[in-house]
C-alpha cells in the first residue's frame, strides 16, 4: 500500500518552504545517502528541500513522454538551474523530440534553452526510431504545438563548452542514449573531466532488460557510445530498469489523479496514453515511468536507498548479449577476472518505491 495523508501534507510543506526561498526553478537534488522506510524518508526530504545546494545541470534527452514528465519535475525545482536542454535519436527522431521538449518547457513556463545533437548512432548508423510512447512518442494525443524554436548551435558543442565555462559544477541527467555525451568526450576529453557528475537512466542494473532479455533500451540504441562514456573515467552514477518496477509502477487511478489535477497532470497523463496501451497488451495494468524516477534519484538524496560502487562494463559484440552492462562490485574479488577495476561507477540498487508517485504529483 502507498503512503498518502501525511507524506502529500508533508511534500506541500516542503515546496511551500522552497517557493519562499525566492529562486527560480527553471533558471537557477544529488547524492546517494541512504533513506529509513517511506515515510520517514519524506519526512528527512521535507527538510532537504529547503537546504539543498544549488544545482546545475544539464537534461539530455530522447523526449517521450517518460523523459517529458521528468523534465517537469526537474522544471518545480527551485535550487536547480537548467542550464540547456540536449535532444537526440531515441524515443523517436530528432525533429520530434526536440519538438516534445519545448512544448513541455512551454508547459512548465520554463525558458532553458534547446540544442539539437545527434540524429543517428554514434558509428553514424541510421535508425527509425520506434516509439512504443505513440508516433510522436507523447501519446499521439495533439499535444504538442511548441511556440519557440530550438536554439542556434550544436549540442555537443553546448555540452562541451558549458562544463568548461563552470568547471566541477555542471551535472549531465541522461534520459536517452548515450550519443551526445560520447560524442562530446571524444571531441574535447580535457574539457569533459571536468563534469561533476553524469546521472543515466540506462541498463537493466541486476535485474532484466526490456529491449532484450538482458539490455535496457537506452544502451541498446547506442551501446558503442554507452561504452564509450562507461570506459571514460567520468563520475557516473547509473539508475537501471530494476528499480523502477513493483511499488513504484503508475497504475490506471494514479494517471486519473494526475489528470484530475490540472493542465500540467492532465499533460503527463494524456502522454503516457500509449505506453499504457502497450503494456496492457502485455498483461499488466501498471507502467514504469523510469526517467521520472530517475530525476527524483537526481534531486532528492534520501530516496535513494541503496547503492553500490562498481566498475561497469557495455558489451558491444553483436550477438545475444549485445548492449547488456555488467557491474563489478568493489570490494567482490571475481575468480575469472583481473579485478583491477576503476570503481568509478554508482549503480542504484535500492529507492523507495512507495513514495514515488506521491512525491511527483506534489511536486507537479
């Protein structure tokens, strides 16, 4: 059962407080410190909400209607500066991502501004992008009419200089393929060093993956460039499929109460219409919504739970196996292995699933 009641007063008190503290959320969330059980959790994050550091960050995305409800979230936050926006090839192509993505900064009243990166793989594969979101990865549901336009400039190039004009301060939330990222890291490796953290949604973690029995759709798209970005030494910190399921999935009432709360519910509920269908067909009636769940790890240090320090590794071999990411755990001394590891990787093991939806429909 999913808390309410308390934690719904408690996240209220939290945003009030933060709305008072005068900074703007979509102008001006980190770590990985354990949490207690539901409630208590919220409870400790009622508190960091007012006294989280200043945050800047960067979204890189595929923009379907997953990656459209975490750039909301991200957008509520009043301690987070969107310094830009970057699209790529995922969900579906990039016209129409990038179109996904000022609609929904449109619908947040946010002004971050939108950069153009890949439209194929990083070997310069060409692919259809297939959405099971719908044909505009956001419904099909006539909800996106963007008054803006994209910025001028490429995104790698945006990437690249934005962490060089503010070395060890920008952190990189990756919604999509790993595209624009190794692209930026092979054009200019001094420069990327100096993120301060790079956040992914990818990999099946310890668990299954959806686009293979063992490869998440994220790497799948890309696996070169996944390894790439894994192999570069950066600070990375990894939320997979696995702790995405059971508790934290959206059921059929969730959607209806976000609908029920508003132009921006009704938004989000409207744009998981697909993927709902799409998962009914496979017999279940609740739906992952993983990069949302992904940018609450990002802004929110006590719903993490749990975590592991691990080197990981992308296979890209073609074969059964292709685009699965193996974790080797430090302090694990493995019998076939040299174990001679740079541990730079941070997989979420553990997040607390039972306050998810509550806590986004307060935010939202």
């Amino acid at each position: 059962m999913k808390p309410h009641g308390k934690l719904n007063m408690l996240f209220a008190a939290a945003i009030a407080v933060s709305m008072c503290a005068g900074l703007c959320a979509c102008g001006n969330g980190s770590g990985s410190s354990a949490a207690e059980p539901a409630k208590k959790a919220t409870a400790d994050q009622a508190t960091l909400y007012s006294s989280q550091e200043h945050r800047k960050i960067i979204i890189d995305t595929d923009t379907g209607a997953d990656d459209a409800s975490a750039l909301l979230l991200a957008a509520k936050q009043p301690n987070v500066d969107i310094l830009g926006i970057t699209v790529l090839l995922g969900n579906v192509d990039l016209e129409q991502g990038t179109k996904n993505v000022l609609e929904t900064l449109e619908q947040a009243n946010c002004d971050a501004p939108v950069y153009k990166g890949s439209d194929e793989t990083y070997d310069g594969t060409e692919k259809t992008a297939f959405s099971v979101f719908g044909n505009d990865g956001m419904g099909d549901a006539d909800l996106i009419h963007p008054e803006k336009q994209a910025a001028e400039g490429d995104a790698v190039d945006f990437i690249i200089d934005t962490v060089k004009a503010d070395p060890g301060e920008v952190e990189i939330v990756m919604l999509g393929p790993a595209t624009n990222i190794a692209k930026a890291i092979k054009k200019d490796p001094d420069a990327m060093k100096k993120v301060k953290r790079i956040w992914s949604m990818g990999t099946s973690g310890l668990g299954a993956g959806n686009a293979s029995p063992v490869a998440e759709f994220n790497v799948y798209a890309d696996a070169p460039a996944y390894k790439i970005m894994l192999d570069s030494g950066l600070p990375i910190t990894v939320i997979g499929l696995d702790v995405c399921d059971g508790e934290a999935e959206w059921t059929d009432e969730e959607f209806a109460e976000l609908e029920a709360k508003g132009k921006t519910g009704e938004f989000v509920a409207k744009s998981f219409g697909k993927i709902r269908e799409f998962y009914r067909g496979n017999g279940s009636k609740t739906v992952m919504n993983c990069d949302s769940l992904a940018m609450m790890c990002v802004l929110f240090p006590d719903f993490i739970k749990s975590t592991i320090n691990t080197h990981a590794s992308c296979i890209v071999d073609v074969g059964e196996t292709y685009a699965e990411v193996l974790f080797y755990k430090e302090g694990f001394t493995y019998d076939s292995a040299d174990n001679d590891f740079d541990y730079n990787v941070v997989l979420v093991t553990e997040v607390d699933k039972p306050a998810f939806f509550d806590n986004y429909k307060s935010i939202l």
